[in-house]
C-alpha cells in the first residue's frame, strides 16, 4: 500500500489564465524527510471526437506554444468555472468546428498528468455530428477543420501526424467503447 | 494551412530539477497582435511496458504530487542529459522494478501536451522480462509492483485503475504494435 505524503504547507509562485504553479513542501512516508514539489493547477479539461454520418472525425489543426508547431487534434479545451464537462466539451465542438452531434455520451477520464498537473481530461464521443454554424473563434484563434475517415486514424497515429498524448488516450477509450458495445 | 507565430522574445520565469517555466512573447499571424504564452521546458519523457514469459505486464504504484493520490502506472521517468531514451526506458525498468527485457523495441511517441509543454514521451515494449536484481529506488522513491495479466489491462484503464494519461496512450501504441505484426 502506498503511503501519502503529507503535505506541511503551500504557495503559489505564479498564476495567469492558464495555470497556477503552486509549490508544496511535503514529508516523504519513508524517511519522514521535508521536500519541495511542485503542482501545476489546472482546471478540467475535456475533449471530444466528433463523428459524422459518413464516419468521417472532424480533426482540428492550431499551432501550439509547447511544441511550437502546428498539431492535429480534436477539438476541446477548458471546462470554465461551475460549467459542466459535458456542456465544456459540446460548447467547444461548436466553437471550434460549428459541428454539432445527435448524441455525446462520455467514453473516458484521464488524469492529465498526475506527477505534476492537479486535473482529469474527460472525453467525449459526438454521434451524428453536421455543421450547424461556422466557427466561433476568439481573436487569435487559428483553427483548421480536417476530416478524416474513422478508419484513417490508426495510421494517423503511426505515421505522427496525430501526436498529442491526450488525443490517443482518447482514441484509446474509443475503441475500449467499441469493444464493450 | 496553420501559420507559425513569431517569437519576439522569451524569459524564464522559474527553474527546479524537473522543468523550467518559461514565458513567451509571441505575435499572431492572424492579428498581428503581440500575447504572452507559457512553456514548462521539461527534458524528454520515457515509460516501457514490461511483459514477463507470462503474458504479465510489471505494472508499478506510486505516489503522485499532483493528483495527491497514488497512481497505477507502467515505469518511466525523464532521460538525463546526453542519454539515449531508450537506455533511459531500460534503466527505469530496472530501477524502479529490477527486471530486465530481453528485447526492447520503440513503439510509440507523443507530444506529452503540445499546448503547453516542449516535450516529447518515447514508448518502449520490452519482452520476454525477467527479474535480474532488487529494485534500485532513490531515496524517497517508494514503488510497489504489481504484475497484471496483459488481458487484464482493458478493465484496468476502464475501471479507472490506469489512469495516466502517458500510460494509457503507451497500450494504445501497445495495440497498434500488436495490429501490424
């Protein structure tokens, strides 16, 4: 059994509108010795895989400040304050493609990166999905529409045109959804 | 096709053992407007999934600072400077577990978040595992293993056993590996 680490105090050391980085002293179980960690707070994030009546998942291309390249993805984001993970995820469908699915069932819950990040990422499939709008994009946004056919996917992934780590584990709860159907 | 935005200039605002946070002022090419975006520079990430003659998968439990809670995860951990990941995938094998592959083979990669990390995540398989030595942990290092049947691996992540992430998208690679023998 796994021991918790107490946690004997906490400050943050920066905050925007993104994440604040918050640093914890804690006492190792083990050899009840004092340690600075560090947390990024985030809020819950959600995403989505959007499926049309053809089969096609309506992708979305923007360029990222991380990996400083362009990243093909699908559409989510932040869950805003007192807004529900589904709602966070529909809202961002709409936002970002103008696409709006028949039914959205949750398919699975990540833990964003529990060594150093507080959230889950939910995700969420969107059956059915049409245009129903264009797209709703703030300022600078920069959002590419790509579809692709459900059966392109897995060789997407190989091949590194679908790179990000929350976008495959979503993929992933798709097909454990699939196979449980 | 998605434009790149231009870096005017970039500080770092904190640095620890495990990131350096970075901030970036960048223009869109869209609105030509100047914003400030945030980068934790972490150095590249390795995790391994560890299959014994057995069909077990060497899984491993460990306490967690950002979920503040333990986590069922496969080993894994940051490449030091100068090496190999895939020498760092087998020394994190034997250090967090003391088991040995005797095959070990790259089977994925991802961004391990794009939107605000600079960092890639290299996924090894190592076969035919076998237990070499007693675990070598740091000194707060507190891991507990746990073998799991490989085709318990499915309800796992279902069951929210397997939670992170990284993990789950390193049996996703696992999948796809399986699927193009």
């Amino acid at each position: 059994m796994i021991k918790k680490w107490k946690k004997k105090s906490s400050k943050y050391l920066l905050e925007n509108k993104i994440f604040k980085m918050r640093e914890d002293l804690v006492t190792s179980p083990k050899l009840k010795t004092d340690h600075n960690v560090w947390v990024m707070e985030v809020p819950t994030w959600v995403n989505i895989i959007p499926i049309t009546p053809q089969n096609d998942v309506v992708l979305v291309d923007q360029y990222r400040f991380g990996s400083e390249k362009s990243s093909l993805e699908i559409p989510g984001g932040m869950v805003d304050p007192g807004e529900d993970p589904k709602e966070a995820a529909i809202r961002e469908l709409l936002e970002e493609t103008g696409f709006v699915g028949k039914k959205v069932i949750e398919i699975g819950r990540v833990e964003s990166n529990p060594a150093i990040m507080s959230n889950y990422t939910y995700t969420y499939l969107a059956l059915d999905c049409e245009e129903k709008s264009s797209q709703k994009l703030d300022g600078t946004e920069d959002i590419e529409i790509i579809k692709k056919h459900i059966s392109e996917i897995p060789n997407l992934i190989r091949n590194r045109d679908i790179e990000h780590a929350l976008v495959i584990s979503a993929f992933h709860f798709y097909n454990l959804y699939l196979s449980s159907e």
